[in-house]
C-alpha cells in the first residue's frame, strides 16, 4: 500500500524516519509531500495513495475524490476540523485523529500562557501569581485533565465542566465539577478552554459568559479561534477593563484588540500547542502505526 504524507508544516526529520521506518517494516510504500504551496499539488499528490498522513493539511471533498484508491486518512493530532468527514463517508474511507498525542505539549502552553498574562506579559510592570487562584477547565479530556493537574501541582483550585463526563469522573480527575458554563465562568480566576469546533460550540462563548468571570480573570484558548464570538469578546474587553484574554489562535480581529487592549490580549504568532519535537514524534509514529494496524487487521480504534 501507498502511504502519502502530505505536510505543509513538515514533521520533525526524527518523525519523518521514524514514520518511515514503521511503515516500509509493514511492508507498505512511503511518499512525502512537504512544504507545498498550493492545494492543487496535494490534490494532484494523493491519486495513487492508499492511506494519507497530515497535520493541518485539508482534507476537503476535492481531495477525497481526486483520491480514487484512498481507503484511510489520519490526522496527526486531536483535532479533525480539516477534515472533511462526509466525503469520507460517502467514498468509504475510514477518517481518525491520534487522541492524547499532542496532549501534554497544549497543557504546557496553556499553563505558560497563564503565567505570561498573568506576569503582564513579562513587562516590567507588577504582576501577580497563579498560586491560590481558582482555574476553570471547559473540557476535562485528555488536555484539559493535564492542565488541570500541572495547575493543582502550581497551587491552584480546579474547577471543571464537561457535558460527556460524570461529576464523579470529574472529581476523580482532580477538579471540582461545575453545575453549569456561567457557573465556571463567574467562579473561576482563569478559564482554560478545551472545546472542540463543531455546529454546536463555534460562537458559544461570547459577551455574557466573558462578562460573568471575576475581576481581573484571564480567559485562555488553546482549542480553536471558532468557538469564540470575536464581536462579543471585543465588546467584553471594552466594558470589562480588568479582563484579559490569551489565545494560541488568533481572532480574525487580533489586530484591533491589540491595538484597543494592550497588553491585556496575546496571541502566539501561529498555533503552537503541538509545537513540540516530543509531540512533533508522538503524532506521526501513532498515526503510522493505526495506518499499518487497520491494513494489517482492520483496526478502527480511532475512526471518528
């Protein structure tokens, strides 16, 4: 089988070697497309692959259908928003994420993040501590259950809200369980968010829940610039000038609530939270290895 490897952003040269070397071991054949300019080339890229590899790479209906011998796609990472999952359904291809990779490099930055806002952006003006203050996690997943435990070992309270999970999972992932959104909102010095986009979420946090968290909170987005209303936070910020706002996805508006709010907002240049040669690996040699699985046996462990 054709295994194709189609990374604007390449992978670390230790995950390309260690990607190849699981796959040709399965007896399959690698290509790689890296650093392309152009959709076109990875449409013209993926007319002979069996199976396909990408990072943020998308994976529209024109690829899939340009892919007439694709039978699985993987996305290296947790989230799958660039993947188009009806086309895959309608062509028969089998579409998975690599939950849990990635995990511990987003935790890092969230925790960083708070840390940088909370130093006022390591200007020399007063800063304050994280120690003592109270955190809300909105997703208690693979991430969000890291960041909470990086934050209780800093001396932090924990809250958490999660729709799929239990209070008492909750409770046994280290935080206290939140009745509701404006409940974690109004009760939490620092919100960290860990949603993903879907129909249901994008614009779901907007003026009323920013406007809801204390004086002098902190709301921290390392999931995906959508599921904010970028007009409600800008309107949040302006009412509310002891809030802040820190994002490792930059709002369409970055430019204008920099230039309103100062230091009070931040933005990473580009999304870095799986920026790590650790997570960099661990995401490559875990979707090789589900490729070389499903064609070995018929795996689908992580089909979404």
């Amino acid at each position: 089988m054709k295994i194709l490897l189609a990374t604007q952003k390449p992978f670390a040269a230790a995950a390309v070697k260690g990607i190849r070397e699981i796959v040709e071991a399965a007896g399959h054949e690698l290509a790689l497309l890296e650093k392309y300019t152009d959709q076109s080339e990875f449409v013209a890229a993926v007319a002979d692959a069996d199976a396909i590899i990408v990072r943020s790479d998308k994976v529209t209906a024109e690829v899939v259908e340009a892919a007439k011998k694709l039978k699985i796609v993987v996305r290296a990472g947790a989230g799958y928003d660039n993947l188009d999952l009806e086309a895959c359904k309608s062509h028969n291809v089998v579409a998975m994420n690599t939950p849990g990779q990635n995990s511990n490099a987003v935790a890092e930055l969230a925790i960083a993040l708070m840390i940088f806002m909370a130093r006022t952006q390591f200007t020399p003006a007063t800063g304050s501590e994280i120690q003592g203050k109270t955190l809300g996690i909105q997703a208690f997943g693979n991430v969000g259950r890291l960041v909470g435990a990086k934050a209780a070992a800093l001396g932090m309270k924990v809250k958490a809200i999660d729709p799929f999970l239990t209070a008492e999972k909750i409770r046994e992932g280290g935080a206290e369980p939140a009745t509701d959104l404006k409940a974690l909102y109004s009760s939490c010095d620092y919100v960290s968010i860990h949603i993903p986009a879907t129909p249901q979420t994008v614009g779901s946090i907007g003026y009323d829940l920013i406007t809801s968290m204390p004086k002098g909170a902190t709301l921290v987005n390392t999931a995906r610039k959508e599921v904010i209303d970028e007009a409600g936070l800008e309107k949040a910020l302006e009412e509310r000038t002891d809030l802040k706002y820190v994002t490792d996805v930059a709002p369409d508006n970055m430019d204008a609530l920099r230039l309103k709010f100062g230091t009070r907002v931040f933005a990473t240049p580009k999304k870095m939270g799986a920026q790590t040669a650790e997570a960099n690996v661990n995401a490559g040699l875990a979707a090789a290895r589900q490729i070389c699985d499903f064609f070995a046996t018929g795996c689908t462990r992580f089909q979404l």
